[in-house]
C-alpha cells in the first residue's frame, strides 16, 4: 500500500520469512596500548582521572584533560541539554562554542574529559569460546539504572572475523539470535592461524584497540570515550580508520556518508523515505573504506533502538535502548570480503526464483478483477513483458487479510488461474495486522489467533489492539513458535482456495496507526527511556522495544525502489529514465499510489513507449545472467547490484560514487539522473569498456566521459575479459526461457574472456543443494569461444545458442567455425572492432567451440 523496498517480498516456493516481535523487558593481566583518536602510534598517558564523576580533580577552564580540538569532543549529555553545573557534576568538559549552540549539530558543549572513569577490567582468562573478563565500574555514572559488573568474551572467530561482547552476567537481557551454523553460533575453541589483527585492552577504564596486523593501522579505538551500560542506555565510542563511510541503512543518504555531526536513528517504521528520518530497516553495519584498497567493517548485533553519531574526528558512537554490546569486526582486507564476512554471520540471500526478477506491476486502486485483468491485457497488447501482476489491499473483505471481497474480487480465483495460463504469476497484499472486530464465528485468522495465544499482549495481559487498515487489529507475536504454525497455516487455509505465487508482506514493523494501542501507552519506563533517538519517529511500543525486526538483516539482494514513483505524479521523462533504471533494479516493480495519475507503460505517448519497451526488453535479455549472480550470492555471499569501490577498491575516484553502479564484476550501469538531459558524465574505471549497445570500445585511464544518452538510452557497458549470457526476449519469463541464448565476449587487451551460466528449472527450492542445475564456463581466448559443461542435467535440454558478439576482435576474421562447420552468417565492423555471429544453433547442454580466423 506505502512505498517500499520489497524486503518483505515472501514466495511460495520458499519457506517463510517472518518478522518476530519481542514482548519481554530485557533488562592474565591484558597489555595496554596508547593511541591517538585518530589512529597512528602509541601516545603518552592521558590526563588525570575523575575520583568520581561528580569530583573531578582538576578545573575545567584550561586544563590539561579539556583542551582538545572541537572535532575530537565526545557529548557527555547525548540524553538532554545540561547546564554548566549539570554537566560538571557529571566530571565532564563544559566549553560552550562561539557558534551553535547546545541544541545545534555541532561540536558538544558539553563532553568528557581526556581521562574518564568507568568500568575496570580483570584479567582475560580462557573460555569455552574464547577469552573472558569481567568488568566492574566502582562508581556509579550518571545514567539511571547502572549495570555495575559486565562480562566480557572476545572471540576470533576467523582469520578475518573478531567477536566481542559485553552483556550483564547477573540478568539475562535479550540477545539477537543468530541462524544455526553461522559464526556466533559455532564451538570454535581454537585460534585462527595468522589472524589479521592484533588487540589490545586497556583496563581502567577499560577500552579495546583493534590493529591491522600488515600495517599497525587502528581499526577500532574505544578508549576515547567512556563505555556506559545501563538497563536502557549503552554507548560504545571508537575512532574511524578514515572518514570514508559507508552502510548503516536503511536511510535516505548519499554512499559516503556526512561525518560533520550527523546522527542515523535505526528503529524501523512505516515511512516513505526522505532525509533525516528512520525508514523501514535497520542495518547497523558499517564499511570504512581505508588506504590502498583495504576496507574492514563492524556489525552491531543490536535489534533495540539505536542511534549512530558520526563526528569528523573521524569518530562513530553507537546508543542502544537495551539488549546487549554485540560486535563483530571484519578485517577484509578489501571491500567485497568484508561484505562477504558479515553475510557469512547474518546469512546469504535467497535464491529467488527465476520469475521473480522479471517485470512487477502493481497498483493501489485496482480495485476489481475486471480492472486487473485489463492492466495484464493491454500491457500484452502494448508488447510490454510482464511476469507478475499485484494487487494491493483492494482485493481483501473489508481490508482485512486472508479474504477476498465477493463482489468486486469474487471471482480471483479464476483470475489467478488465468494469469498462470499466461505463463504469468500474481502476488498480493499480507498486512500482519489481523482484525479484531469481526462478528463472531466469520474471521477465523483472529479467532484461531486468539484461541492459541498468538497475538502480543499489552501490560495486563490482554491482547493488545492497535489500528491499521481494517480498523482495530491484534499484531502476531512472531517469538511464539506457536505463532509461526498459526501464520503457516493461515496462509496455507487461504493458499488452497487462491493459488498465489507470492504474498507482499507489508506493513510488518508493525505499524499501526496509533501510539502504542487503542488505550494510549501504558505508564512505564519502557514508554519513558532516559534517552530517545534524535531522530526517530514513531512510538517505541507495541510489544517491539526489543526485536524490531529481524528481516533488516537478512542479506536481501532481491531489492529495488518503487519503479516511477508511489507518491505523486509522475512524469513521461520521469517515468522513462526511472524505467530505464529500473531495469537494472535487481527486484523490478512498478507501484503507484491511489490518487495520482495513472503510470503504467501503455499509458504514455509512442516515443516513451517504445523506450519503456527497450529497457523491459535489455533486461529480460540479460536476466539469464541476473540470475547466475544470484547463483553467486546465494552460494558466495556476492553482491548482486553493487557499488563501484567493491569492485575498483584501489581506485580513489570510486569511493563515493553513488550515481553508477555495476551488476556483478562485469556490467557498468550509467543512468540519466537529471530532468532533459541528453547527455551523461559517466566515469570509466581503468580498463577497457565495450558499449553494450554495439560494442564501442572506451579505452580508459580511470576518466570520466561524456557519453550520449537520449530519451531511449541507457549507457551499459560491458568490461573486459568477460563473457555476458543472455537470452532473447519475451512477454513473460516462461516464455523467454524457452528461447535460444547469445553470448556478448568482451576480450581483454590480451584476447580473453570468461563467464559463466546457472540454470534450474527456475522455481524449485535447494536445487544448488541437491546438485538438480546445470552450470556452464564459458571461455574465450586464442580467437574462439569454448563451453564446458561443469555440472550438467536435463535443464538446458532443447536450448541452443542461436549466436553470439564478440567485441574486441582486432581484425576482420577470414572465416567463423563452429564445432568444426563452417559458419556463412557473420559481420564484423571496422569502426567498433565487433565480430557477430548469427544462424547458430548449437545445443547449450553440449560442449561447443566457435572459433575465428584472422
């Protein structure tokens, strides 16, 4: 019904996916190392300490402990503006600023001193895991409800992974749960050989320095700021290695992010994305990019609130409302490990099934099957593909889930079933908001919910009930597994009577459209935390103070944005850039909202049309290799869509680049960005890159070039040494899977290329798993392509390579063979150095070689 992006896009292939919802309150001598904030070599002993933080032994005004640059401040009053003799009587700095003020973004007036009392540390002794301490801050801060002991693991988990936490010994608080096999739920009792980082520990007040073991650079320093844990307040400091940052989603921001006193809220919520506000996920996962193409990254396992503070020391500070400090370090050493390192905790993406990455339509305000119909016959009629009609709250009795209105959608069952004659699949709308006022004995999702105790309770223990779309409703308690069958079989009761593909998980935060419930927030602390995220908006209740969503860290690469925009008009120019990207959206769907004018393709003038249709058409050509990239993150933890840097680590030019992205290693995707422009500045990485269009070769030296780019062009390239699969077109995918394939080979300067292929039967799960694939390498050197087939079975039965593109031939071929015959239909252009090769067909479940003469 909102905008989103479709992490919440569950199919019926796959098991399940569903958010949980937490209820309860969760409440050897190690050496020492001196280090600057900003990293580099050890540093004399700090200023005195605070005997406690109400008497400091030293004045303020000019002491040695206060004087520091603004950039280096640490707020000691991130909770609410203080006085002088507030934040003094904390044992803190009060330095106000000519400019700003306490309530402006801006350097702290208020900040802690050089040296700060705080938790001391005992000595490190093993553990079953790993090493352990224990922690005790003799003095109390000045935070409500300190935890005076902690206990400390530090585990190595690999070679490239620390694990470190710090969690309350005596009361157990919640604590994320990881899924089984991944690293934090692993015996791994002996130490990685040749780690790569090094770790000291500072005792009082305890802090913990991280080292890249190859150059002695600071990764992580905490002992700049004091380590505070209360029941409801943790914050952990730490110097950057650099101010090239990226991550922390979800939030409407550039690639690097603004280290100039920014804060990012993590507390996920209904809300179509703009700045400064908390969106739909919490990803509390950063990657600094270094020097030299080295990169590392740190994951908070934290599913509370949380607030990150970015200061241009350059310095970071998390603030979490509760559970536990749960950090996992990744070494690298360059960007793409690091992402594959943190998957390798959270989990790889899905496969999704081949279908799924065609073309998406969907709207709210179909509001019949007739209408609905209509919308999948003219985009046919139009020759526009088309794998996958929605429909948003519209089709539901009442709004509510689990039905269809008899009049208007009485017949959706026949409607499916069309669709799937088509070669077509239908998703539709799932709110976990369930209704909780329908008559007695006619909604059985609520009334089964209520009899098996599924539904959150409020502070008396009754079922607490909101308002979403169908009026008051009652929320799933998704840490009930009892829920998780309720919800199985809610789904399974409605799934025999309409056959969906897919259902649209939405509004899963839960949102809900007043604070807290139907009676108001209940009168407790939870409601009233000593510290509220800056930015965050949207109540902190119903039931979800501790667990707020566990998708967010799933890994989803099957993403993409409301293609043409949910909110407001859009425009034809509008519409057709946003086509032409979004057909390199690795999950491809057109959404709009009720009220605005209508913005699916057919509805526009011929020009735009034909534009919409080459962009559907590209896609749908490349999607053979789309979905091997799939192949790869699922199995490899590879990115899909990704950004320049993981890929050209060592190329500066690429670190922030946030207006280009690549698909895979191999395809450079440059979109029009701006209103009338026909022409683009898009940067080349070193290399040789090959139009895709026709194979114009751009030498480049790491430069940005001017490119053409009319109404209906989008610039791809294609970089050298790789081999690209596609397969011509169709309406839908089940048709285009039965169509002949082609290869584009764009050789290196040397004359290699190499690609590869995945293909199943598109829907069946685990087919990796249990080895039901084919996987083809492809190989190109020495003027001929080659084939091997690697893992083979029936899936590429009766598919053949029709032809193929080779670009970067040096001189026209005298002759093309292909295993062996001679091949007639070939052209090659002088201009663009491109060889094509047409009237094959040569079986893809076969070896084959083409080869050429120069």
């Amino acid at each position: 019904m909102r905008s989103a992006v479709p992490a919440g896009l569950l199919f019926i292939t796959a098991t399940a996916v569903l958010t949980c919802v937490y209820v309860g309150r969760g409440s050897g001598r190690a050496a020492v190392l001196r280090v600057p904030a900003s990293g580099g070599s050890a540093g004399p002993p700090r200023a005195a300490s605070v005997t406690r933080q109400g008497k400091v032994r030293e004045k303020f005004s000019g002491s040695p402990g206060c004087a520091m640059a603004p950039a280096s401040r640490f707020d000691c009053a991130r909770e609410r503006v203080v006085s002088r003799a507030e934040c003094q009587e904390r044992g803190c700095c009060y330095a106000p600023l000519a400019a700003g003020g306490p309530l402006s973004s801006g350097p702290p007036w208020c900040y802690y001193p050089a040296a700060y009392g705080g938790y001391r540390m005992g000595p490190l002794r093993p553990s079953r895991r790993g090493r352990t301490a224990v922690l005790v801050r003799p003095d109390p801060s000045y935070l409500p409800g300190d935890i005076p002991t902690l206990r400390l693991e530090v585990v190595e988990e690999t070679a490239s992974c620390f694990h470190l936490t710090l969690k309350d010994p005596s009361s157990k608080r919640y604590e994320v749960p990881l899924p089984a096999g991944n690293f934090g739920g692993l015996n791994r009792p002996n130490t990685p050989q040749d780690p790569l980082y090094t770790t000291q520990f500072q005792p009082d007040p305890f802090g913990f320095i991280i080292q890249r073991k190859s150059n002695g650079r600071v990764i992580m320093n905490t002992t700049v700021a004091p380590l505070l844990f209360s029941d409801q307040y943790l914050q952990l400091s730490t110097s950057l290695a650099s101010s090239v940052l990226s991550g922390l989603g979800e939030h409407y921001t550039p690639l690097g992010l603004d280290l100039n006193w920014t804060t990012l809220t993590f507390w996920n919520r209904d809300m179509a994305p703009h700045a400064n506000a908390n969106l739909y996920g919490s990803y509390p996962f950063y990657l600094v990019q270094e020097e030299d193409g080295l990169a590392h990254g740190v994951f908070l396992l934290n599913s509370n609130a949380i607030e990150v503070a970015l200061q241009p020391t350059p310095a970071l500070t998390w603030v979490s409302l509760g559970g536990i400090l749960d950090l996992y370090v990744f070494l690298g050493p360059d960007p793409q490990s690091v992402v594959r390192q943190y998957l390798q905790v959270i989990g790889f993406p899905m496969m999704p099934p081949y279908w799924s990455l065609g073309f998406h339509l969907c709207r709210w305000g179909y509001s019949t099957t007739n209408e609905t119909r209509s919308v999948v016959q003219r985009m046919h009629m139009h020759n526009f593909p088309l794998d996958v009609q929605w429909n948003d709250l519209d089709y539901a009795d009442k709004r509510r889930v689990f039905t269809f209105d008899p009049q208007r959608f009485g017949d959706l069952p026949d409607m499916v079933e069309e669709f799937h004659r088509r070669g077509m699949k239908y998703i539709l709308i799932l709110d976990p908001g369930i209704s909780s006022t329908s008559p007695e004995g006619t909604y059985p999702p609520f009334e089964d919910g209520q009899r098996r105790g599924v539904f959150i309770k409020n502070a008396t223990g009754q079922t607490l009930i909101g308002k979403v779309w169908p009026g008051q409703t009652a929320f799933p308690d998704f840490t009930n597994p009892e829920t998780v069958l309720w919800w199985r079989d809610c789904i399974h009761s409605f799934h025999s009577t309409v056959k969906v593909d897919g259902l649209w998980i939405d509004m899963n935060e839960p949102a809900s459209f007043v604070q807290g419930s139907v009676d108001g927030c209940p009168d407790s602390d939870l409601e009233t935390p000593p510290y509220t995220p800056s930015k965050s908006t949207g109540s902190l209740t119903i039931g979800h103070v501790h667990v707020h969503q566990n998708l967010g860290l799933s890994g989803v690469a099957l993403a993409g944005a409301d293609v043409c925009g949910y909110g407001g008009d859009t425009t034809e120019e509008l519409c057709v850039r946003w086509m032409q990207l979004g057909a390199f959206y690795p999950f491809m769907r057109n959404h709009n909202d009720k009220p605005n004018a209508p913005q699916e393709p057919y509805v526009f003038g011929q020009r735009a049309q034909a534009a919409m249709r080459q962009a559907l058409n590209l896609r749908y050509s490349l999607l053979p290799f789309l979905y091997t990239l799939f192949l790869h993150a699922h199995t490899s933890a590879d990115t899909v869509a990704r950004p320049l840097f993981l890929e050209f680590p060592t190329d500066p030019n690429c670190q922030t680049i946030d207006r280009q992205f690549l698909w895979g290693p191999s395809l450079l995707i440059s979109p029009v960005l701006e209103q009338g422009a026909v022409e683009l500045a898009a940067y080349l990485p070193p290399g040789t890159w090959y139009s895709l269009d026709d194979g114009q070769p751009f030498y480049s030296k790491g430069q940005y070039l001017l490119l053409p780019a009319p109404l209906d062009t989008i610039n791809v390239h294609v970089r050298e040494g790789h081999i690209i699969p596609q397969q011509e077109p169709a309406l839908t995918t089940s048709a285009s899977r039965s169509n002949p394939f082609l290869l584009t080979v764009a050789l290196s300067s040397r004359g290699w290329a190499q690609g590869d292929l995945f293909w199943d039967d598109g829907d069946s799960l685990d087919t990796f798993q249990m080895g039901d694939f084919c996987y083809v390498l492809f190989i190109a050197g020495q003027s001929q392509v080659v084939s091997d087939l690697i893992r083979k079975n029936g899936a590429l039965s009766g598919l053949v390579l029709a032809g193929l593109r080779v670009f970067g031939v040096p001189s026209p071929p005298v002759s093309v063979w292909a295993n062996g015959v001679r091949v007639l239909d070939f052209t090659y252009r002088t201009d663009t150095k491109a060889l094509e090769v047409k009237g094959l067909a040569l079986p893809m479940s076969e070896v084959f070689t083409v080869r050429w003469a120069l």
